[in-house]
C-alpha cells in the first residue's frame, strides 16, 4: 500500500498531464430522443464524481486514456504503432470484416464471446458470464451529434468482438470492448479499435477524442496495448454543455 507522501506525489503527477476541455453537447440532445439526454447526463455524473481511492481529485479527470483525432484516418494510422498495424492487416488476411452492428442480431455471439474467457484484465464477474444476454432497447440517434453505437469484427457471418460505444458531442466513449479469447491472436480486437477510428471520423464531424476508459488504473499489459493505438494519459474536464 502506498504511503499518504507517495499518493500526493502521484495526484501532482497526474494533475501536470496535458489538459483537455471536452464538450458533451447536452443541449443539443433536445432534438433526439430522451434516452440520449439522461445517458450523456448519467456519464458527467459518473466522470466527475470523487474519485474511490483519492477524494481530491474526481473519478475520470486525471489519466483518461484518450486519443486526440487527427483530421484523416491515413494519418491516424500513420501514428499508431507499427505493431498495431500488423495486427489489423493479419486481421484482413484471415478474412474478417469490420462493420456496424445490430446488437439484437448477435446475442448468441456476444453470450460466446463474454464466455470465452473468465479472465480479462482480471476475474470477471460470475453474472456477466452465466447469465443470458438481454437484447437492447435503445433508441436509435436523430442526429450525429449524440449515438450510442455497436460496432463488430465478423467472420463467415460470426461476432468474433464488438463494442459499444457512446457517442457525445465531442468524445466517443469506448465502453464495452470484448474479443473471443479463441480469436484473439488473429488481431480482431486491433481491428476494431482501428475501424471504430476510421467511423468517427466519416459519421460523427463533431468528435474530436477517442476515449478508452483510464489509464493508470489499467494493468501495465492494457496500458501498452492503450498505447499502441494512441491513447494517452490526459487530464480531462468533461463540459456538459
């Protein structure tokens, strides 16, 4: 357990991170469903509430693991280590193919892949595994600049990974991203980071950050992996807006 002198030494470190401002556009929710207007409000919540272990500074403000989008996903993938290339062409060579998903059409798949493995990053949690999928009810977006999207790596017609992402204003929220285990050496998952990117930038003009959870309370594995494709530790005031 860290000394009280070696937490403020790591809350000054996190607190000289890159700032960035991002702007979740609540306002702009009136012009779409209600469902969109609570989800964005649900998250500010959730981001600026204390911290659990250091009450000095809020639950998603210091160590956001974000990628700032650059204006084209050539340059996007031009920046990205060349590792994270590989992984996504070997993903090409074996024949899978990236796409938006429908949720409701792959439960089976998604029950497989969330049962594939019980270690992810650590234990996963008993529900998650056993339990069935439900399908989702959310609404679909009346407009670009508030979504909450799947996205999925398929082969020969089969979910191998997806993710759910919420779109808002100017962040996309990586946050549900699961790969199946018996596939995962194939780059599915690099694949889906890589592809979600190259959406953003063709369907949501507002979204500036690519948003993949924190970073320092990752592993050291899931810190390199957050890496290789850009995400880096910022600092982050979340503006309602």
């Amino acid at each position: 357990m860290k000394t009280p002198r070696e937490i403020v030494t790591d809350i000054r470190e996190w607190l000289s991170l890159p700032l960035l401002r991002i702007d979740l556009m609540h306002a702009a929710t009136e012009k779409n469903d209600p469902f969109y207007g609570r989800v964005v409000l649900e998250f500010h919540r959730a981001a600026r509430k204390r911290h659990a272990r250091f009450p000095l500074i809020r639950a998603l403000e210091c160590g956001v693991a974000v990628c700032v989008l650059p204006p084209s996903f050539d340059e996007y993938v031009a920046a990205i280590e060349a590792s994270a290339r590989r992984n996504v062409k070997k993903a090409g060579r074996l024949g899978y193919e990236f796409r938006r998903i429908d949720y409701n059409q792959f439960l089976e798949d998604i029950a497989a892949i969330r049962r594939s493995t019980d270690e992810r990053q650590g234990k996963m949690p008993g529900p998650f595994l056993k339990e069935e999928v439900q399908p989702c009810k959310d609404p679909a977006s009346r407009t670009e600049v508030h979504d909450y999207a799947y996205f999925g790596v398929l082969k020969e017609g089969r979910l191998r990974a997806y993710a759910g992402c919420l779109v808002s204003g100017e962040a996309c929220m990586i946050e549900q991203l699961y790969g199946h285990a018996a596939h995962q050496s194939d780059g599915i998952v690099p694949m889906l980071i890589v592809e979600v990117e190259r959406y953003l930038l063709g369907h949501y003009p507002r979204v500036k950050y690519y948003v993949y959870g924190t970073y320092f309370g990752a592993g050291a594995t899931l810190r390199r992996f957050k890496r290789k494709f850009g995400f880096q530790p910022h600092r982050v005031e979340w503006k309602l807006g």
